[in-house]
C-alpha cells in the first residue's frame, strides 16, 4: 500500500500560525488529527479549540460529523473519524 507523503507536522503548523485560512485549518484537524484515531468528545473539541476555534464552532463541527456519520461512537464514550471516502473534505456534500 503507498503511503501519501506529507509535510512534517511542525512544518504544518508553522504554515497554520503564519495565517493560513480557516478552511486550511479545519482540514489540517481532520487530517492529521482525527483520522483514523479515536478521542473522547472532550479532546475532539479541544483539538479545533487548541488550533484557534471557538468552543461553540468546536461543538457545531463535532455536532455535524456526527450527523454526517464521518464522527462514529466506539463505545465508553469514545469516537472515531471515518470519513466516506477517505477523504477529510467537510465543505463537500
């Protein structure tokens, strides 16, 4: 299986803080972030709060890939980031 080469992650950062546009940033959290791992509620709003977002967007977007079953309940609490395709694109749809 090829593996995507990507940036390294403090290099994405760097780009992130320098002023990157939020859409940039969302996608960056849904990327290397959630995919694929599994967190508590908790810790998935503190992840977009930690890159700049406000609570209450952090709950709106835990909110709507629920709904959109991208955001997917494993039990005791824990969810996992599983988006249709692949992808992490949540402007689509």
């Amino acid at each position: 299986m090829d593996k995507v080469r990507r940036p390294p992650h403090d290099r994405v950062h760097k780009h992130l803080n320098d002023g990157a546009e939020p859409a940039e940033v969302l996608e960056h959290i849904l990327g290397w972030h959630l995919k694929g791992a599994i967190f508590l509620k908790a810790d998935i709003i503190g992840i977009f709060e930690a890159h700049g977002f406000s609570r209450e967007f952090a709950e709106q977007m835990f909110s709507l890939l629920a709904e959109k079953g991208e955001l997917q309940p494993v039990g005791q609490g824990f969810w996992k980031y599983e988006p249709e395709g692949g992808g992490a694109d949540v402007g689509t749809s």
